[in-house]
C-alpha cells in the first residue's frame, strides 16, 4: 500500500503520524468525563412534583395529576407517563425517547406546566420540575452533626450556611437536603380561649395576613431629593408578634398571646434522619445530597466537593462536625483502578506471549510500541463520538487488546519470516507488508461488520454495546493504521535475525511443535470422517439454539457497592412516632453489628419517613448500611446483607427487608418484576390483582408479591349536615377552611429574623387533634347571625378505608404487580410464568412492564435480530473480500 511504502521509506512520517495520535490521545484523555457508566444510560425523565398539604389521594389525582397530565401530554417525544397521587402529593414522570435533549424536555415540560398552574387548588404549593437521568444521582452525601446542638439550630446552620456553598459548585445539578427540620414560627390555638373572645380561626388568619405586610408606599419629593417610602413589616421578633391586635373592644384589645402560644418551631416534626458510628451514637444530623449535573463527571466533581468541604470544614462553628457519609466516587475510582489493572496485566501478558511465539525480543518491541500508540489514540476517537472513560468503555479496550495486537503481529511475523530466510530487513518489510496489507485491511472490515450493528440497539442494553461497539471499532480502525505505518517502519530498523535462542524460548517452541503434530494427525484423521464432522457440527448448532433458550438470563448481576439499603414499613395509617420506634428497633439489632470488633460496618444512617416516593409516607422509613473500604473487610455485600437479614425481618409488626443497590438504576429500589395492569376503574383493576396475586403465591420462587393498591389505610370521612349549616348561615367553604387550618396546619404569612424569612405556621396542638371530640371545641360565624356555631353540631364521622396511592400509566388507570425472584430463578424464567398465569385467569386487560421486567422484553427479541444482522454483514463483507459467497 502507498500508505506503507511511504512510512517504510520515509522513517519520521510515520513517528510524525504516530506521534500526533499520541500528543492529541493524551491531551483528550485528560478532557474526557470518568464515569463509572455510560451517559445515557436511562432515558431522560423530567418529574413534575405538587406537594398539597392534607389533602387525600383521591383529590390530588383529580384536582392536580390528571391536569397536569393532560397538558403534558402533548410534549414531543414522550415515551411513558406515570404518575402517583398520595395523601399530601403529587408526582408526574414524564419519560422521553433516548433521543431528546434533557433540558430542551424540562423547558417544554415548565411551560406547559406554567399554563395550567391558575388552574391548580390555591392551596397547593408551586409545581416543581425536577431534571432526572442517568448521570442526575448522587455523588456524595455530606453528614452534618452534632451533639450539643439542636435539630432546629442544626437544620437551621445547615440552610443558613453550609447548602449554598455547595450548590455553587461546577457540575452541581442540585443539592437535597435530609432529616431537616425548618425553623418556624408556630402559631399554636387554643381553641376554647379563641370561642371565649368571641373570635374563629379564620379572623386569626385575616389578622396575620393584613398586618404583617411589606408594599411601597410611593415617593417623598422633597426640595433636592426623591425618598421611596417602604412600609416594612411590622413583626420582626416574636414579642412584637405576640402583641398582635386581633380584635378590638371597648375597653380591651384581644392580642393573639390571649388565643395562642407563640414560639419557634419546626415546620413538622414528622422527620428523623441520624447516625451511627462506630465512634458515637445517635448524631442530631442533617443530610446534604449533591447531585452531579448530567453529563458530569463523577470523580472530578468528587474531588471539587472535597475541595470545598476543606475550606468549609475552616468555618464551622464550635461543636458542629461535616464528613462525607457516602461517596459514590469511590466505587466509581476503585472499580475504574481495577480495570486498569487489568489493562496493565493484559498488557504484559501478551507481550510475554508474543516473545514465547517470535522468540526475539527485538520482534517484540514493535508491537509492544504499536499496542500502547493504539490504544491512546483510541482516546481521541472516544472523544470525537462524545463518550466517557467508563468501566465499559474500558472493558472494551481489554477486549481489543487481543485484536489491537494481532495486526502488529502478524505484520511483524511476515517480515521476520523473510528476514529468516536471508533477505535484507528492509526489502523484507516492502515485501513482508505487501503480503500482509490486504488481510489485515480484510480483518479489520470484517470486524467492523461484526460491532457496527451494535450500535442499532435500543435501551439499557443498546447503550452499553453502542459504547462498546463504537470503542472496539475505534481501537480497531487506529490499529490496522498503526499495523500499516508504524510498525513495517520499526520492523525495518529493528529486525534482525537472531541466530540463538534463549533456553526458555526453545522449550516452549519444542512443546508447541508436539502440540502442532498431533494437531494436524488429528485434523488429517477426522478429515476423511466428513458424515461425522457434518453431523457433529449439525448438532452443535441445535445444541446451542437449545443451551441458549435454557441458559439463565438476566438483566443485571449483583455487585458489592460499599452499601446496601434496608427499606422498611408498618401498617398502612401508622403514627410517625410508631414508625420512628419501629425503625429504632430495627436500627438497635443492627448496632452489635457495627459495634463488634471485626465489624464490616461503618455506619448507619436512618431516615424517616423514606426517601422518593416515600417521602410522604410516615409509615416508611429507610437504613443505609454503609460498608469499610473492600481492603478492610473480608465478606462481600451480599454475604454481610444475608448474616443481618435474621435480624432485619425478626421486628414485630415490621416489614423490612435488605436490598442491594445497583449501578444501572432500572428504577429506584424497584423489585426486578414489575407488571402494571390498566383499566378503566380502581374496582375493577383491584379484583383483576387480588386474582394475579392469589395464582403468584402459589410459586415458591417468586417472594414479596405485592401491588402499589390496596384500601387499607384508614381515613376518617367527615360528612357535613349541609340542609342544618345553610339554615344555620354557614357555607362548606368556611368549615372546610377551619378544618384545613387547625388539622393540618397553614403558612398564613412569612417572619424576618436575619435577613431569612421563616413561615409563620398557624394550627392547633397536637393533643387537640388525636380524637374527634375535638371538634366539640372548633366554632364557625354564622353569616347570618354572627353568633359562634360548634362544628360538633354540624360535623358527623364515618370511618372507611381508603388507597393510600392512585397511580395511572400513559394517563390510564394502573396497578403495578411487583416481586422478587430467587436466586435460581431467572427474570426470563418469570416473565413466561406471569404472562402464562394471566392466559390461565383470562385477564384481557392491556398489560405493560416496567423496571428490569420492561428493558429484557424490549431488548430480548432485539438482540438475536441484530445478532442475525452482524452475522449476515460479516459474511457479505468476506464474501466482497474473498470475490466468492
């Protein structure tokens, strides 16, 4: 090839060529992301989220999720929808093709949204759009403790101080914040002092709205000078605030002190989020959660948060400790360390392998030199296709070792055979190199025809063999370009024949003549046995197809992460102080574990209630397990998880149970079988998966067979005597209202105390909200009277259940079938049985999958199709080579 005469005559072309592949590979190097997975990995999914106070599930989904789903409906590219209405929220996933920007889809999603927001409950708090994908989870959880502080004043620093330093942050997507409890200013009402003065809960609200106001007042034009005037708000301190005038009398002025008690508090009390040490227990902490922008790197955004945890570390105050309690870059720096050791291993052995089979250490050095110019260049592809330094990507590169070295080889092995047989090195390379081009030209196409279809691949499982694919291609194509340039090149000044042998060499080449000896008897015996070789192959092929139908698959294996979770729940309707001491008691068992000599633990941070979905539910909550470093403990994840399940599981009234995150997050904490059913009602989709459920059961391989609907949580139902309130001069509006505020408490205006507003929180206390006869207390205005009416009088209870969670599915009614799956039972082996379990009960509903379940379906029939079209490609492109089918 003119390519290789011109390297071969021309000695620094070729370095020259080499040389900037190497110069422009170390340079992109430093430039490319280090992740431990391939960007993209998941879809995008934007998240809009509505938080409603006290209002119930089935009001959210018809008053908030089905107007937010119809008019983000209509967005382009949108995959699925679903979306979760629950008692205080709403939540609205909206998951796009692979193909659509992220930010592009959140700013569609944003003002859509902003067109419909007038037509959301008054009471419902902003919609938030929240970015989700695969590179948007968290980096790194910081722990912020302390033993002499309280909650509030920790939560309260935390805010203040600590949470915008970090947000700044290159790379930052946002910052989530756990176990904070919100200073405010709580408003607690006595209702009996409030009907004594003659006064109701609603007037108590107008009087904070109206007087504690901040507006412009206008300009004072003075002779030389304009002043703005400012009406600043009148309550700044909580004295001041006790003085407010709710009503006026002849002779007195009743002052909200006279109706309720005024203090600083939390904006709920219903969160607990601390931690275990071995060094002390039970920390007052508060979580930061930073999340890596998507795209970012993990690594380099690690070590600028460590960076800055230094200097903040410099600032705190007294009695106040920050550390990292959970650091995914670890994982991330370790598992990418040990792939290049391995490269490093692969490496060495093939250079040893080469010397064994040339038997000449100068032969050795071209493609020793051409292996290491191969792969660095093979950087500068990686960038020019936007991929990362990830654990595939790299896997790839030890894959293509092999491959990489082969063209150099057998380049070097053509122009060391004529050197042998007498003639000059450099005649022998010109020669040597025109003998070989073409094969090596061949190979490389045929080996593309193999990976390029790989690109074609949709899903989790596409974009793992896209990085691949693209990365063995690229190392492939700068491998056949060094083997055509650099390496004739150095064989032409390097080569020389080598008359002795060392002892080693002349062994392995004695044992390696045997061994081809008796191969080729071999080959000439069964070569006269056509029937049987044809049979042979014959059954070889059906013997495959069959081993590959019965083979086990599954999506993803399990991996020692450092971590695993423990997710937890009580009774449906539970306190969040019961479930807080449940998950106290589920914490205790654990803690001889951590305290034991040898322990494989290095803390425990639990959080109530849980995290996600969760977050509304006060009877869930959730443990992290954190681990030692891999060099400091010697049982892996998954032996340490099994040692405290029987300790996990044994908590009276208790579900709790371990699980093992993963690093290709399918869905959060999700079980690997998820069915959703649809259909048109809640009834008829709750007898369709009580029939599902009941046939699960009976297989012993499938555990923890749950749905997301069930109508066990227990709610009071409170109906209004509405013929008794209208002649009595009171509309549903204002009981409702009255309700609203005392039971589930109101932000009625905001306090200023160092330049941070704080809510000011009106409600009633806690001991008057446990029981119904409270309401004996609560009084109305009759709007045609003016006289206080007791709601007791208007007000009967019904007590029922209800659903804790109303979930749709691509704006339908659904319900998701969820289960584990033994550890001899694969997902392919359960997928078949549920959809063989539906045909026997005759469910003609429309099904979907979600989860691990969705992507093996999705991918499954895919990958034997484009299996079958690398196979075609790689044979067309022989056939084209060779001019022969």
């Amino acid at each position: 090839m003119f390519i290789t005469e011109v390297s071969i005559r021309r000695p620094v072309v070729a370095w020259v060529m080499s040389l900037i592949l190497i110069v422009f590979g170390i340079f992109v190097f430093s430039e490319l992301p280090v992740r431990e997975m391939p960007d993209g990995l998941q879809p995008p999914v934007v998240q809009v989220r509505v938080d409603y106070k006290s209002a119930s599930a089935s009001i959210i989904d018809q008053e908030v999720t089905q107007v937010i789903e119809d008019v983000v409906g209509g967005a382009e590219g949108i995959k699925n929808i679903d979306s979760t209405s629950q008692n205080g929220s709403s939540t609205v996933n909206i998951e796009f093709n692979t193909d659509i920007d992220l930010d592009d889809a959140a700013n569609d999603i944003r003002e859509r949204v902003a067109r419909v927001v007038d037509n959301l409950p008054s009471e419902a708090d902003a919609p938030q759009i929240l970015k989700q994908a695969a590179g948007f989870t968290t980096t790194m959880w910081l722990s912020v403790s302390s033993a002499d502080w309280s909650d509030l004043e920790l939560g309260d620093y935390t805010e203040r101080y600590l949470v915008d330093q970090f947000s700044s942050i290159k790379n930052v997507g946002r910052i989530s914040v756990g176990g904070l409890r919100e200073l405010s200013v709580r408003v607690w009402i006595d209702p009996i002092k409030l009907a004594a003065n003659n006064l109701t809960i609603q007037e108590v609200e107008r009087a904070l709205r109206s007087e504690n106001v901040s507006l412009p007042a206008g300009t004072l034009e003075a002779n030389n000078i304009d002043l703005t005037l400012n009406l600043d708000k009148s309550y700044n301190n909580i004295d001041t605030l006790k003085e407010l005038p709710i009503k006026m009398l002849k002779d007195s002025i009743v002052k909200l002190s006279d109706v309720a008690n005024v203090e600083f508090g939390p904006v709920t009390e219903k969160t607990l989020f601390k931690t275990q040490t071995k060094e002390a227990l039970d920390l007052k902490t508060v979580g930061i959660g930073i999340y890596a922008r998507s795209g970012a790197s993990t690594v380099e955004l690690s070590k600028e948060i460590n960076k800055k945890l230094i200097e903040v570390k410099k600032g705190l105050p007294e009695g106040v400790n920050i550390e990292v309690a959970f650091n995914r870059a670890n994982y991330v720096g370790s598992a990418i360390n040990e792939v290049y050791k391995t490269l490093i291993t692969a490496f060495i052995l093939v250079v040893a392998i080469i010397y064994l089979f040339l038997g000449n250490i100068k032969a050795v050095i071209v493609p020793a030199i051409a292996l290491p110019v191969s792969l660095i260049a093979s950087f500068l592809g990686l960038y020019l296709f936007g991929l990362s330094i990830n654990i595939f990507v790299l896997l790839s590169f030890i894959l293509a070792i092999g491959i990489i070295t082969d063209d150099s080889v057998i380049m070097t092995d053509a122009i060391y055979s004529r050197i042998e047989k007498g003639e000059n090195p450099l005649v022998a390379a010109y020669k040597g190199a025109k003998q070989i081009s073409f094969a090596i030209i061949a190979t490389t196409l045929i080996l593309l025809a193999v990976f390029i279809p790989l690109i074609f691949i949709d899903g989790i499982a596409g974009t793992l063999f896209r990085e691949t694919a693209i990365a063995l291609s690229v190392s492939i194509v700068v491998s056949s370009f060094v083997a055509l340039t650099l390496s004739p090149m150095l064989a032409s000044k390097f080569l020389i024949k080598q008359p002795k042998q060392n002892i080693v060499v002349i062994k392995f080449d004695t044992f390696f003549k045997s061994l081809s000896k008796f191969y080729e008897e071999t080959l000439s015996y069964w070569l006269n046995k056509k029937k049987i070789i044809i049979s042979f192959i014959i059954l070889t092929i059906i013997a495959s197809g069959v081993l590959f139908t019965i083979i086990k698959k599954e999506l993803l294996p399990m991996e020692d992460r450092g971590i695993y979770l423990i997710i937890g729940s009580t009774d449906e309707g539970s306190s969040f102080e019961y479930t807080e001491k449940k998950a106290q008691d589920v914490e205790q068992r654990l803690i001889p574990l951590l305290k034991a000599e040898d322990s494989p633990y290095k803390r425990f941070i639990m959080r109530v209630p849980g995290f996600g979905s969760n977050r509304n539910s006060f009877n869930s909550f959730i443990i992290i397990a954190q681990l030692n470093d891999w060099s400091d403990r010697k049982k892996d994840s998954q032996t340490v998880m099994r040692e405290a399940i029987g300790k996990i599981v044994t908590v009276p009234e208790t579900l709790a149970f371990p699980i093992s995150p993963q690093s290709i997050r399918v869905s959060n904490f999700n079980k690997p079988i998820q069915m959703v059913v649809l259909g048109s009602t809640y009834e008829e989709l709750e007898r369709i998966q009580n029939s599902i459920i009941s046939e699960l059961r009976k297989n012993k391989e499938l555990s923890r067979i749950e749905s997301d609907y069930s109508r066990d949580k227990p709610e009071i139902k409170l109906i209004i005597n509405k013929n008794k309130a209208k002649d009595l001069g009171i509309s549903t509006d204002s009981i409702g209202k009255t309700l609203e505020t005392l039971y589930g408490g109101k932000t009625v205006t905001k306090f200023n105390q160092l330049g941070k507003e704080y809510p000011i929180i009106l409600q009633q206390y806690l001991e008057d909200r446990r029981s119904k006869e409270g309401l004996a207390k609560i009084f109305v205005r009759s709007d045609t009277t003016g006289k206080l009416i007791s709601l007791a009088n208007l007000v009967e209870f019904k007590e029922e259940g209800s659903a804790k969670t109303l979930a749709r599915y691509n704006r339908q009614r659904a319900v998701t079938i969820s289960a584990n799956i033994s550890e001899n039972y694969t997902l392919t082996e359960a997928i078949t049985y549920l959809e063989r379990t539906l045909e026997e009960i005759g469910v003609e509903n429309q099904i979907a999958w979600r989860g691990q379940s969705e992507e093996l379906k999705e991918t499954s029939n895919e990958l034997f199709l484009i299996f079958s079209l690398a196979f075609l490609t790689a044979y067309l492109v022989m056939a084209a080579t060779f001019n022969s089918f």
